[in-house]
C-alpha cells in the first residue's frame, strides 16, 4: 500500500513539473525537469489516489494502466528533450533559422500537450478502478 501512495505522490509532483516546464525562464527554455525521461511507471501514480487504501488487485490494475501507458510517455518526453535541446543549440549558435525553430517549438508544444493528454486519460482510468467511497475519499485528500 505505501508503494501506491508513493506512487501517487510522485504523479502529483510530476503534475506539477509538467507546468514548471511550460513556464518560461530568464534566458529561453527551460530545461527538462527531474521527471521528464528519467522515471518508468514505477515512480508515478494519480497524484488523487495518495492516501487512499488500495487492495492487491486495484495495485495491479493501476500498476498495469502506468505500465501501458509508459511507451507513449517515454517516446513524447523523447520528443520534447530533443526539441528542447536543438531550440537551445540554434538560440545558442552563430547562425539562427527562424523557421527552424519555429519547427521545434511547435513540436516541442505537441509533445508538451500529448503528455498532459496522456497523463489526464491515465488519470481517468486510474480512477475507474476506484470504488465510490475510495473516490471520496481521494477528493477529499485533494484538497490538503
């Protein structure tokens, strides 16, 4: 149970990075956060959920839902690296392509909102597992 709850945890932090990268910084584009490639299914779980008792089999429901949803999230924060990247390379360079990093942006804003996409449909399937008191309970938890 402690290692849902660290789980969850851990999605409601990434949550939050998720909007600390959007957010500008003094000197371009921020770079990426601790969460963005560097952790597998095993270290995020729904922010809603932390607190609440899981039985055994709502565990492996849940740890199969962020288990399937790993390649799409690994392959758009691949995305979103590598645009980060080459935008901070052409900002950096002798020579800046306009349209070039037009191209990143915009696909760094893709991969940006496939991974809020993505986490908000994780999220709603997570809580389908729930039973209706456990999904009371998480909104009260919400709000700590």
């Amino acid at each position: 149970m402690k290692n849902m709850q660290h789980r969850a945890l851990a999605l409601l932090l990434s949550s939050a990075c998720l909007g600390a990268i959007a957010a500008p910084v003094e000197g371009g584009i921020p770079p990426p956060g601790p969460m963005m490639g560097e952790r597998g299914p095993h270290q995020r779980g729904p922010g809603f959920a932390h607190g609440v008792d899981l039985s055994e089999a709502q565990e492996d429901k849940v740890f199969a839902i962020l288990h399937a949803q790993e390649p799409k999230w690994r392959a758009y924060t691949r995305t979103l690296h590598h645009s980060q990247d080459a935008l901070r390379a052409l900002g950096a360079g002798e020579q800046f392509d306009d349209a070039r990093a037009s191209s990143l942006a915009q696909a760094a804003g893709a991969a940006l909102a496939a991974l809020a996409l993505l986490e908000a449909r994780t999220d709603a399937q997570v809580r389908a597992v729930l039973t209706p008191e456990q999904r009371k309970q998480s909104l009260g938890r919400q709000s700590d």
